[in-house]
C-alpha cells in the first residue's frame, strides 16, 4: 500500500503485486541515490549553485528525453553540459547553430573514396557531429527551419538517413539545445512540432548574490579541477530501462493527466484556460509527466512514484507545450502562471469533475 501526499488530501492506492521491482531493481534504487549525490559533488567543483537545472536535466536524460535550456548568454550553460556527460562517461559533441549552418553538417554526408588496391570509387557516410551520447545544440534557434529539421529525425527515431540509408545513432542519445530568451533578432522560433520533441524546457535563471560572488573568485583564479566519472556506460543503460519498470499507481497517472487535459477545450476546462490559453497540451505531456516523475523518484533513492514527483516535473513539461494568448500577454501571464493554477486545483486523485465541480463551469 502506497500513501501519496499533496496539501490537504491523502491518496491511497493499491498497486498490483506483479507490479513491485525486484530485489536487483531496489538495489539498483539505492545505489542511484548514492550516485546522484556524487554527481552533484562533482558538478558543483565546477558549477555554482543551479541545484534544480542539475536535476531536471539528469531526469530528462534518465527518462531518455531531450532537453531544451532557456537562459542568457554566460550562465555556464555549455559547461554544465559538458561536465554532467563528463560524469556519466557519455560521449559530447557541440554544434553552434548559425543561419549558415546546413543539415549536413549536423547529419553528416557521403563522399567519394578511391579503392587504392583496386581503384574502384565508392561512396562512404561521413559521420556529423550528431553521432554522440550527448549533443549541445547551442542557440538553436539561430539557425533556418531547414537545419532546425535536420535534428527532427535525430530525435525521434535515434537515426539519420542519408543516401537512403539509415544510420543508428549512439545509445544514449540526447539533445540537449540551448536558447537565449532575450535577443530574437535574426532567429527562427522552433516549430511546435519540434518543440513537443523535447521532454523539457528548462529554465537558467541568474545566480543568487552569494553564488555570483563564488562564481567570480573561482573563475579568476588558477584552477584545474579533475571531473571524476561517477558511473559507467553500462550503469547508465540499465538505469535508463529501471525507468520503465519502476510502479505508479493509477491515481497518479489520473493526477498527471489532468494537467494536460484540462488546458484543451472541454467541459470541465477552468475559465482561467478559457481566457489565457490559445493551444493546450497532448498527450506526450501526460506520457512525459509519468515518465519524468519515475525518472526523478529513483533519482531521489525511491522505488515508487509519489505526487511529489509529478508536481516536480510538471512546469518543464508543460511550460513549452502550453500556447498562451494575446490576454495573457497583456496581462503578463506566463505558462508557468498557469501550471502554479492547475497545481493549486487539480486534486490529486485526477478526479476533477467529482472534487471540484463549482470551480468549473458546466457544459
């Protein structure tokens, strides 16, 4: 019997027997629990503070997500990057997206090679920097629509077809892309479409003053710092399947439904949607709310999903897949403020209609 807390109300659920891990997947829990802690030790003699960017992005790549990291220019956003893969002994590759930059030169391109024993010429695919564990894509909305697309099969199918040939790539695989809220002069807005690709959007904010001033004394000194690996290659392909296996009861999943469908069109949709939001979220938002909270449970040392985890994960989900309105400009309301409204409404069995009625209007 799972017990799953939020606020006033209490959930109990029974999960099926089938459902607990085993023996060797609770070990497996704990020592990620160990693991995770290690990680952030080794983060933090290289990155001050972002504690919570830390975590959204090692539950991103856990759930096997992409990632997609809002913040201004000089926030160590490319060291984070490259020193999280660092730890978790993943390949890195970086790509800095320009409106000159070509799909092939993210895919990679077949050229012509002589035979030199029997002259005979060939074509051979050229690997791009694509073929990594982990690929930055940096400002990658400084780049045309063309390009953007490139990494649209990339991500989805974990492939790129060149010459009519596909080519797998590297397992792991995430994109981890980067974008600076403030400058949009001479960028290309990603599509919705790729935009629901990435599991996350991640928000780097400004360091607090104390962080600024560590930030500051480190960085003008003399200082090699050695990044110690904190797991292996074959760990973290385990772990990423200990994902999938780890149980969530039913009112859980209720829970995190709601979120997505309550900002689409319905009878039960809360006038706040109604006035503020143009476009609400699929289905992939539930699929990577439930995934993103299995995630971050096991990372946190626990084989089950509470609600906890859902609300965790619930603003990087939504917050990129909710379009909101000309009102909602006008008014300053960001998808964040929405996501805080449904948190503070939605109870956590999921059962808004029985719960709730008076704060919705009726059909």
């Amino acid at each position: 019997m799972n017990l799953y807390e939020c606020g006033a109300f209490a959930v109990t659920e029974q999960i099926p027997s089938d459902s607990h891990p085993s023996e060797s997947d609770l070990a497996a829990v704990e020592r990620l629990g160990v693991s995770y802690r290690r990680i952030v030790d080794q983060l933090g003699r290289v990155i001050v503070g972002q504690r919570a960017v830390v975590e959204e992005l090692l539950v991103a790549m856990l759930a096997g997500g992409h990632a997609l990291l809002v913040g201004v220019p000089g926030l160590a956003k490319t060291l984070m990057v490259r020193t999280l893969s660092d730890t978790l002994n993943l390949s890195f590759n970086r790509i800095q997206f320009t409106p000159d930059l070509m799909p092939a030169d993210i895919t990679g391109t077949e050229v012509i090679q002589e035979d030199k024993s029997t002259g005979g010429r060939e074509f051979k695919f050229i690997p791009g920097p694509v073929f990594a564990n982990v690929l930055l894509a940096d400002e990658i909305n400084r780049t045309p629509p063309k390009t953007q697309a490139a990494l649209l099969e990339a991500m989805q199918e974990h492939q790129v077809t060149a010459g009519g040939k596909r080519h797998k790539l590297p397992d792991p695989f995430f994109v981890l892309a980067t974008q600076n809220p403030i400058e949009q002069e001479g960028t290309y807005p990603l599509p919705e479409a790729q935009l629901d690709r990435f599991m996350f959007e991640i928000l780097v904010n400004y360091p607090t003053e104390d962080e600024e001033f560590e930030i500051v004394r480190q960085t003008t000194i003399t200082n090699h710092t050695v990044i110690e690996k904190v797991l292996s290659y074959e760990e973290w392909i385990n772990l990423q399947a200990l994902v999938r296996r780890v149980p969530v009861a039913d009112s859980v999943i209720r829970y995190a439904m709601q979120f997505a469908r309550l900002t689409r069109e319905g009878p039960s949709q809360p006038d706040f949607i109604k006035k503020y939001v143009s476009w609400g979220a699929g289905p992939r938002a539930s699929q990577f709310l439930i995934l993103g909270a299995k995630a971050r449970a096991i990372l946190h040392g626990r084989p089950y999903v509470s609600i906890e985890d859902v609300q965790s994960v619930a603003a990087p989900v939504l917050r990129h897949r909710i379009l909101t309105n000309f009102n909602a400009e006008a008014e300053g309301i960001r998808p964040d403020d929405i996501v805080k409204k449904l948190l503070a409404l939605i109870p956590p069995d999921g059962a808004v209609d029985r719960l709730l009625p008076k704060v919705f209007k009726t059909a």
